[in-house]
C-alpha cells in the first residue's frame, strides 16, 4: 500500500531545519519500523497543492497504528507541529510498492485521472484511497523525466532526495 502525506511549512526562518530534521531523522526513523518498505519525499514545482509530499510503501494500515510506528516514526514533530498547515494523510491501494524517482527525474500525482498523463506519454500507476483523510478518493502516479507544465488537478515535484529502502528489503 502507498502512505502518504501532504502538507506546507509556514515558517520560512525554520523550513531549512524542518527539511533537514525530515530527511535526516524522520524518514530513516519511519523506514525502520515494521512494515514500511520505502520512503521518499517530494517538493512540489506546481502552485496548486500543498509544498511537500512523502511517499511511504507500507504492508498495511495496522503499521500505522502499531506502537513501534507511534513511538519510532509517527508523533515526533512537536517542534515543528505549529508550523505544519494543510496537512493531509491518505492511505491507497493499488500499488504494494511506491516507484522510486531518481533526483534527475520528477514525480507527476494527477487526482482528476489517468488522460493528461497518457497524453503526456506517460505510464500511470493507479491509486485508491482505503484510510485515513480518503481525499482525494483516486490519484494516478508516474515518473518524469523533465517538468511540464499541467492543468489543474496535476502536479509535479522534485524528488528531495533518492528513496529510502528499508534494510529488510535490501
């Protein structure tokens, strides 16, 4: 299943800790737990949806619901809570694992279907929301190699850096 979470940073005298304590503590401390295979962050190039994505390949929502995942992964942002706005999680079937986007290539989410991306040249992976916020209800994944410009509904982000895969997958 694909974990995913959404949100913007309201500080920008902060944001360049809150990304480096993201990268460097939180998304290793969450590809430890039990369950999560990848995890991957993303900032957006489009305007129309919120500044950062993070991809995480789980087995299922009981992950997030464990307490090796509330106390490991999930819950440790207290410093930096007040500054988190437009936050979304959704989980989504569809695909057991998230594709890895190199740095030199871009991730395109389209939440109104799969066309603009077929008529980009591109191959969709499709998502369907099962838990958590269920917003959007569908969402189509796919990989880049250059920014383009879309329409609404269709949003392109740069990978922050490479995927993390967990060491019990490697």
């Amino acid at each position: 299943m694909i974990y995913t979470v959404e949100c913007n940073f309201a500080d920008p005298d902060s944001e360049a800790e809150w990304n480096l304590f993201y990268s460097l503590q939180k998304l290793p401390a969450l590809i430890s737990v039990s369950g999560f295979h990848t995890s991957q962050r993303f900032k957006a190039l489009s305007n129309d949806c919120p500044d950062y994505l993070a991809l995480h390949s789980i087995d299922n929502l009981h992950v997030l619901l464990s307490d090796e995942y509330r106390h490991n992964g999930g819950g440790n942002f207290a410093r930096w809570q007040q500054h988190i706005t437009d936050w979304q999680r959704n989980l989504y079937g569809g695909l057991d694992r998230a594709p890895a986007i190199d740095t030199d290539h871009y991730l395109v989410v389209s939440t109104i279907g799969p066309e603009p991306l077929i008529d980009a040249g591109l191959r969709p992976y499709p998502l369907h929301a099962v838990a958590l916020d269920r917003h959007p209800e569908q969402s189509w994944l796919a990989m880049l190699d250059r920014p383009l410009v879309f329409g609404a509904g269709v949003h392109v982000y740069r990978p922050m850096a490479e995927q993390l895969t967990s060491s019990r997958d490697e």
